[in-house]
C-alpha cells in the first residue's frame, strides 16, 4: 500500500503541475479545430516547393494530433493535392507539439525548453520536406476532392452554422473527441512518470544509461516504435530529467516517440513508398540527435542549477488552489470520457 500511495503522489503532482496548461490548451485545439478550413489549407500545399515545406511545417505544429490520428488528416491533405514533402512535414512537425502538448510541456519543463521543443519541430519537419522534394520525384499527382465532411455536423452539402453552434463545436471537439483519443495515453504517461519517479534512483540514469550520444540512441530505440503522444510523453521526459537524464537525449524522445511508431511507418510505408518511409525515419533520427546535442550544448554553457530553475520558476503563477481545481475538473472530464466510451464498447 505505501508504494501504491506513493506512485499516486508522484504522478498527482505531475497531474497537479499540467492541468491548468492543458485546459487552457485543449481549448484552444478546439477553436483551431472548428474554425481553421483544412481544404483552403491544402491549397497552398499543393506545390513541390520550399515555401509549401514551410507552410506545411507551421500548418501541423499548433494542431492536437498524436501520431495516429495524424495519419487521416495526412493522406486527406494529399488527397486534396498536397505535394509529397510537404505532407511529410506535415507528419512529422504535428505530432511532436500541438497546442495542449506545447501548455503542457511550459507546465512541466518551462518557456526555454517549450520554445525549444516548437523550433525542433518546425526544423525536423522542414528537413523532411526539403529531402522529401530532392529525391522523391513526383509520379502520381494527387486528386482534388470536391467537397469534406463538415466538421460540426458531418455533411459534404455547401452550408455555414452561427457562433452559438460554432463555440459547442469548441468545446464538444476539445472536451469530447480530444480528450477522448488522448485522455487514456494522457492519464498513462503521467503514471509511467509517476513510477520512474517513485521507483528510479537518483544514479540509476547516470550509471546504466550514460549521457550523450549513448543516451540519446537509448531514447530512440525505446521511443521510435513506441506508441506515446506528445502530450503523455512529457512527464515521461520531465520525470528523466529529474532522474538525471540529460535534456538533450529527454529531448530525442521527445521527438521520437510521439513522431513515430509501428503503425505510423507501415501506413507512410504503404500510401507513400519505401524512399519516403527511410526519408522520414531519417529526419527524425538526424533531426532529433542534432538538436538534442545543440540542446546539450546550450544546457551546459549555462550552469545546470540556473537553467533548471529557468525551466520550473513559472509554476509560482498559478495558484494551488486553482491547480486543485483544474486537476479536478480534468480529472473528471476524462474519466467521464473513458466510462462512455466502455459504456458503448459493452
């Protein structure tokens, strides 16, 4: 029982630390969600062209998609005529951040490693593009669908719905289908967290993991075919990184485990060839380790205890009281969200 209550503690101050973040960010997700036009989107994407990498890259970093339920809203843009590097962008920088794992990454690890985290996204989908262009050619051009399902009610006829309707979409979109797809793996990530920060000693890290390149490759092999989102990765990482992980290999997984897994890979490998499979794999890999040493490198000029404390000082900002509560009402939320989801599958 002590251990148990234990495991609970850890993972409820983890919990306690997220939750203003992530409500303020689902929220958010939600207003993107309804009233962001992904086929006007897809337009500009349509290019074989550096401009259109960028485009692409910036279009995925806000959005709320784990690495699987990037794969439709992917293969829709391409669909929609969206040039190959820059879907591939797409796929890479939307996973590893979205707007409720950028909340979430500032309440656990702060602005530096926050802002940090949205750059290396940008810059590993951007690569993935560019190489993506250079030596994929372009054999199939991808048809233009006429109409999409409207994202409120479901039809494909040409219609338009008031504010009122518009903001329940919000809050139905980030409290409903979000918090459904990510509540489980959320609630998951924050255990693990929970757990490597109960059971994990203070050496362990240092002794059997090492730190550099050692530490980084560790971190992809674990988090490349692992299934994690980029939101329930994060106290995954900030639980590491207390554990005396590096942030630069805290970083590779970061980026590893949310960008790729094993289904991920087969449906790239499958609707957009071998080549782009290794190219994205590729990026991923390249992309993540340079930046996990850049990171390094920056952590390290500073002093460890300044940085560290530039990376937590936020937390003071807000309140217990309105941690508690927000802690709560999450809470609730997404257990409400499992049990009618159980409830349906019986």
């Amino acid at each position: 029982m002590k251990i148990f209550l234990g495991i609970i503690r850890e993972a409820y101050i983890l919990f306690n630390e997220m939750s203003p973040y992530l409500l303020f960010g689902f929220i958010f997700a939600g207003v993107l969600h309804v009233f962001i036009d992904t086929k006007s989107i897809s337009r500009h994407l349509g290019h074989n062209s550096f401009l259109a990498v960028i485009k692409a890259s910036l279009f995925g970093i806000p959005l709320p998609l784990c690495s699987c339920s990037v794969i439709p809203a992917a293969m829709s843009l391409r669909k929609e005529g969206a040039a190959r590097g820059a879907v591939l962008s797409f796929l890479i920088s939307t996973p590893t951040t979205g707007v409720d794992s950028i909340f979430a990454t500032y309440a656990l690890l702060g602005g530096f490693f926050t802002v940090y985290r949205i750059i290396a996204s940008f810059v590993t989908g951007v690569l993935s593009g560019i190489v993506a262009n250079a030596l994929i050619k372009e054999t199939d051009a991808p048809s233009e669908k006429n109409n999409t399902p409207c994202k409120l009610c479901g039809t494909e006829e040409i219609h338009s719905h008031g504010l009122v309707s518009k903001v329940k979409g919000v809050f139905s979109y980030a409290f409903g289908d979000l918090l459904k797809d990510s509540g489980k793996a959320l609630l998951a990530g924050i255990l693990i967290g929970g757990i490597i920060t109960y059971f994990v000693p203070e050496t362990f890290i240092i002794t059997y993991l090492g730190s550099g390149l050692k530490a980084m490759f560790v971190m992809l092999i674990v988090g490349i075919p692992m299934y994690v989102c980029a939101t329930a990765s994060i106290p995954i990482a900030a639980a590491l990184m207390m554990k005396g992980l590096d942030p630069g290999a805290a970083f590779v997984f970061l980026v590893a485990g949310p960008a790729t897994n094993i289904v991920t890979m087969s449906v790239v490998a499958k609707n957009m060839g071998i080549k782009t499979l290794v190219v994205y794999l590729g990026s991923i890999v390249l992309g993540s380790i340079l930046l996990g040493i850049v990171l390094d490198k920056i952590y390290f000029y500073f002093d460890k205890g300044e940085l560290f404390k530039l990376m937590v000082n936020h937390r003071i900002l807000i309140p217990v009281e309105a941690r508690m509560i927000t802690s709560i009402v999450l809470f609730v939320l997404i257990a409400y969200n499992l049990f009618n989801h159980t409830k349906r599958v019986l």
